[in-house]
C-alpha cells in the first residue's frame, strides 16, 4: 500500500457512492452479500465510550434506527466528510462543531438524510443537538450529528428528540452490534472491526462501526463511519491520523463513483483507558503501532462497505504502481475501479486486460503504452505495449471465477503506486437501483 | 445550447464511451435501438469526394469492414482526437500526418482497433497508408487512418491492404450508406447525415457519417465520425471551427464515460463544389450560416451515438445554467451524465431529483445548495434548497414514461450553461458488457 496520496483536503470517501437501499428492498430483507464476512467482529467495550439505540420510527418499521454514544468529558475528535458541495445539515453541523476539538456525545439516525432540507434541516440538526446535550449534560457544539436515508423530505426531528432521554439511559458498555445495526440503511450486514495498539507499552483499544452501499427509495448513497478508542490524543494529532488513514481506506473505495450528501468519518479518542504518557505530536514514535492499527481497521472497514456494495459478486483489489506521485497512481486506479467496461467485463468472469487499457488511459495521468504492464492475480497478461506472450485463456478463465480478484497495472513512468478496492457491477446493481418503480 | 466550452485542445468525445460489441452480439444481430431515427439521412454526392468500401474479412465475415474515401487534390483537413494516453497506432498517424494539412485518401477498417499492438502496430498503419497512397497516386502522409474494433490483437494488415487497390477502384460519388456500415461494429443503425450551407450565396453541402456505442468483444468503445464538404476553407479555419463544433457535440455526449483509445473526428474539405471567394479568417461573417450547419450535423450525428448507447432505452437531454463558467456547466452536466444512480433512476422511470443534488454536488463545481433549481420536462421538482411545493409524483411518473427526457438544471451561481446528452443505464448494458462468457 502506498503512503496517502497527500490531499488531505479530500473528504472521507470522496469518491465512492455507498448508495442506498430501495425501500421495498428494506422491506424484503434482501440475503446478505456473498462477500460478507464470515464472521462478524466483537466489539469490547471501550473506557469512556456508552453506546446504545433506540426505535424512532422515522421510516422503519419495528427496528431501531437512532444510535446514541456517549463520550466522558475530555474526549478529543476528529473529522472528515464528504467533499460534495451539496452537502447535508449534520455535515455542515459537524464541520462547526469539530473547531470546539471536544465531544460529548454522536447522535446518527437512519430512514432520513437531512440533506436537501433548507432552513428546517438546520433547524433540525440543531434540535437534535440541543435534546442530546440535554440529556448528556453538555454543551451542544459538543453533540455530533449524522444521518442517512431519503433526502429532500422533512426530518421528523420530535420522533428523534422525543426518544433521546430514553436512549441516553438504555446506553451502555456493550450494545456496538445493535448500534452498528441502527445505522444500516439496506446494507445487508453490520459493519464492525475492533484492534488493539500499544502505545507507551500500554495496551489501548479501537473500535469502529460503518454503514453504507446499501440503497434507499427514492435516494442514494451515504457511507458513515464512527471510530472509538480510549486512547489519550490530543485532537490536532487525531486529525491528522485520522486524515491520513481516509486516504488510505475510505478514499481509497468506491462502488460505483457517486458521491454522498452526507459521508461523514469521526474519531473520537476518550483518554479513559489510557496509561500511557501524554502524546504531543504526530511523529511521536510511540504512535506507530496506533497509526498501523487504526489504518488497518479503518481499511478493514471501508471494504467491508465494498462486500456489501449493491449487486456485488467481486471484490476487486486494483494495484497500481509506477506513476508519477501516489496521487496520479490513486487516479489511475480510480479510473479503472469506475469503469463499467471493466466492472462488467469482471462480472461476466472475462479478464479484459483491453479495457483496463482504456481505462488507464482515459485517467489523464501519464502512462507510458509502451511500458505498460498488467496482471490478473499476478499472471501477467500485457506487457511492453502488447499482449503478454505467454498469456493463458484457459488460465485466466479459472482464476476470474474467484470471489476476490486482483489487478496490478504498472504504468512506466515513476514510482508512485496506491492501491484501492472496488466491486463488479451486475444485473443486481441495476436491479436495486432502477427497478423498483418499473 | 451554451457556447464552446473553451477548451479547445480536448479531443473529440474524449468523455465519451461508445462501447463495442460482444462477437456474440455481432453474429446474432441484435435488434435496432428503439431511439434510432426514423428514417435514415440521404446523403448526395460531394464534389471531390468518392468513396466506397470493400471486405477483408478483419474479424465480420459476409460484410464490408473496409472503409476508403479519396479526395481530389488541394482538399483540407481538420481533426480532433482521444485524450487516451494509450491511444491506437492510426490515431498517433493521423496526428502526424495533419501537420501536412492536405489530405487524398481514407481508409477505415472494423474488427480490430490496432491498439495496444505495439511495434507492429505502428507498422500496421505505415502500410495501410503506403497502400492506399500507392492506389490514390498520393504520399502516404496525406492518407488518414481510423481502426476500431478488438484491442490487443495484431491487426492483419495484409487483409487491408490486399483489398485496397480494388476498394480504390470501386470508389464512388454515392456509396455512403454502404461506407457508413462498413465501419459499424456492433452498432444497431448506421450513422448519417447531410446539411447544405450558403457561403457568398453560393450553396456548399457537407455530408457525414459516425460510428460508435456498439459493444466487440473482448474490447471497447470508439467513437469516429467522417465529415466531408465540397466548400473550400483553409486548414486552420477548418481546424478552428472543427474544434468549435466538436465540444458541443461529440465532446457534451456519454454512454458511459469510459473513453476508447481510438475517438477520431475527420473534417475533409475539397473546395471543388465552391463558387464562393476564398476564406481566409474564422470570424469572416460568410461562415455564419456554414458553422450554423456544421454544427448541427456534428450533434446530429453525436446524438445518434447516444441512440445507439448499448442497452439505451431513453435519450436524456440535461442542460445546465447559472454555473460559474460554461466549462463548468459542461463538467456539472457530465457528472449528472455520468451517475450510474441517475441513469438507472431514469431507467426506472424515476424523476430522481435527489439523486441530481447529489451529482451537482459530487462535481465539484460551485454551487447554492440554496438556490439550486431542477425541472423534469419542464415541470419544477425542487426550488430554493427543497422540494417544489407542488412536486407532483402522478405528473412525473407519466412524463417518465418518455423515450426523450429533458433535465433543466440551475445551480444558482452565474451565467455559465452547457447542454450534454446520455442515455439511461439498463440491465442491457450489463448483459451486453458483461454477459458474454458467462
């Protein structure tokens, strides 16, 4: 994996479009993805971290769909949200409240997006914060807020204020499972991963949650991802691991290359558990072992929104490799993770090396078609500006019939390299995404 | 229809994504798009052209694959090209040989792009031009050269240039239907059409034909369109007004934003059917009515692109206004073009306006979430940062029954607009990028 592309400036998950659940789809319990983990995630509890959920009935029925935390006093957190310039009310909500640098308590609901609201969504999101700071004894810049779903209609912000007492004393040590399942849209599973750092000699403990690409009537995508850890950082340090860890996870994904209103990634860091000495800066040796623990879990998250991307039967890994700068080795491999050509040729179990051709070409980035190379599950099958001598049909039949593919594409010019995840694009997609009023 | 974007070093359809067709598609003869013309355009003879095709048995069998067209001598030429960075060997060639700003000789071929093949590939297309020089009495650098078809494949290059000399002597004043199917690869219709300009009172034709949006397997789109007028302008007018033309056409379409390594737009001028006085500057106001032409038969040819999307089953029409720039209009308009949750949305017969917020907002161009205005067919679905009041779903689920879909969008900023058009994303794409090894 290549060092982040360093525009930090991108939001979390710019790039993807993690889209939403049809409606019908939600009420028919689509199967779970096939690329689904095995096995989910357990979660410990976290020193300083309460979390619980709640039933709003916002849009679903008979399931919650309000996920409180709450965070002990000194919690410092970081942000990154989505790029789009039509972005939703709790975005605009967090970006404010992220300068107070300290957090008390997240309030996420599902069924709603807030986004495309007007004045009433601000006014929305504001109540929201006021009810949650009511019940958390804090102030309101200190509540984050995120929310997903339909976009454009009203949120029915007194069915979530309504409940929030009541979530805020039902949370606890232990409810992540059913906090992870209150912000699922259609995602057909929750999304958690937990890791352990050792920072001093001292253990500390992550954990993070996600939801997105599922899809919802009549709307579209939004990817949220909410981290913990009872580590003691101070919130400039956090911001920039949390940055430079998006680079590599979320902004490193994409289902089909739509953008959110409302893609939002916070990490909050409650200092509770920690034993180690103070940290003061990012180049602190003693955050390495965190910086590697919390990209992995960061990445372990953003693809388990790939597994569950509509329609998908493929995870595809794309490798790219010598570009000018990581940057342009970032582009090229997004142009070629959002290629339909490329994403139903692997659908169809078809290694169209062609197509990736295409693809690397239309990025913009400099590539030498001469020198270009590329590989299928490490089997070379174009080199030098042709096709490899020894390329194998047969071969390449078999290994496209796998689950999880992987494509690495050297490109000739520098070595500038990053890697980024994506998934096929089926009949499933279309599916989800256009049939539901035909 | 907003002025030229402005940028004028951007090639022909570079946004553009006419995908070719699976062999399958190619040997079962798929049915013709339900967007197809009514009736094809008649095209008259032009002085200074002929033109025939003959076959060579590249890849179709039973079918003309080999396009040639000889112009008489002084004829001009303008050309605009793939932004690929891979891009095929001919388009390398035609970039050369418009230095020499004359041009004799055409020669197209269908079945195999000659991309991506290297050395050979090169000498593939020296000896197509040595040929057809040799058969037209010219120097090969004033033969222009187009391939599309498989990528990746040694180009039997024999099997062209054995033909030619009887393709030259079998060239004529009225073969253009028979020229424009000889380039078709899995297009479903040929692509034609004519217009007559007065320049000085003197009445001037130009005749062009296009290919493009079809599906061969195992590769990728091209786009390439002929144009011929018997009018007599110096190559860099020609040049600009080429230029000029084409970012309003073939550069405002996309199927599916992918971008072939071989778009190529010719424009052949001969001079011998002009009684006019010569034209020495773009700005000469007795071009007017010729530009006016130009231009319309370059969009009329464009949108018959789009008509063949693969798997199309509406033609969209998005115009934006109130952007910063026309540039950015143009990149506001592609983003919603190119969003595979609004294409599908319209396959669906879904006025998704959400789904427009939210790929106005993944473009990255300036916009007033607040201001931002959006019509269906005329009609207002979200005003001011909300919904319209008197959205009506019954009005917009019947006007989406169409098979022409017109989006007005304004993002509220300034004065810039552009018009691009798409087609919808339906479960015919997939099958035909996706279906064919299965």
């Amino acid at each position: 994996m290549a060092p982040p592309a360093g525009k930090s400036s991108k939001a979390a998950a710019a790039t993807k479009a993690a889209p939403e659940p049809a409606q019908k789809a939600a009420k028919t319990h689509p199967p779970v993805s096939p690329l689904a983990p095995k096995s989910p995630a357990k979660l410990a509890p976290i020193s300083g971290v309460r979390i619980g959920a709640g039933q709003a009935g916002i849009k679903y029925e008979g399931r919650d769909d309000v996920l409180m935390a709450v965070l002990a006093p000194g919690t410092t957190v970081a942000g990154v949200f989505t790029t789009s310039k039509t972005c939703s009310a709790p975005v605009d909500w967090c970006r404010a409240a992220l300068a107070q640098k300290s957090a008390r308590a997240l309030v996420v609901n599902s069924g709603n997006a807030n986004a495309f609201t007007g004045r009433n969504g601000v006014e929305a999101a504001r109540a929201t914060a006021e009810a949650a700071a009511a019940a958390a004894g804090c102030r309101p810049q200190e509540v984050f807020l995120a929310s997903t779903g339909v976009i454009g209609e009203p949120l029915p912000v007194k069915k979530i204020t309504g409940i929030l007492p009541d979530v805020y004393e039902n949370t606890g040590a232990t409810a992540w499972d059913q906090a992870a399942r209150a912000i699922m849209t259609t995602d057909t599973f929750p999304k958690m991963a937990t890791a352990t750092a050792m920072i001093d000699g001292q253990a500390v403990k992550i954990n993070g949650i996600a939801k997105g690409s599922g899809m919802i009537a009549p709307d579209m995508a939004t990817m949220l991802s909410f981290v913990f850890t009872d580590a003691a950082i101070p919130p400039d340090v956090l911001q920039q691991l949390l940055t430079q860890g998006n680079e590599i996870s979320f902004n490193a994904i994409t289902v089909d290359g739509d953008t959110s209103t409302s893609d939002t990634l916070l990490l909050f860091a409650t200092g509770k558990g920690a034993r180690h000495n103070p940290i003061t800066r990012l180049l602190d040796k003693r955050l390495d072992d965190f910086r590697v623990k919390l990209n992995g879990l960061l990445q372990d998250l953003a693809v388990q929104v790939v597994r569950d991307g509509e329609g998908a039967t493929k995870l595809i890994r794309i490798n790219v490799s010598g570009a000018e700068s990581p940057a342009a080795a970032r582009k090229i491999g997004l142009s070629i993770a959002n290629s339909p050509l490329v994403k139903t040729a692997i659908a169809g179990g078809d290694a169209n090396w062609g197509r990736v051709v295409m693809a690397v070409g239309k990025s913009g980035e400099a590539a030498n078609r001469d020198k270009l190379s590329i590989k299928f599950g490490g089997h070379r099958v174009a080199t030098q500006g042709v096709r490899d001598p020894n390329y194998s049909e047969a071969l390449m039949t078999r290994y496209m019939q796998r689950a999880e593919i992987e494509i690495d594409v050297d490109v000739g010019i520098a070595k500038g390299a990053f890697g980024v995840w994506t998934c096929d694009l089926t009949h499933g997609y279309i599916s989800i995404n256009g049939d539901y009023r035909s």
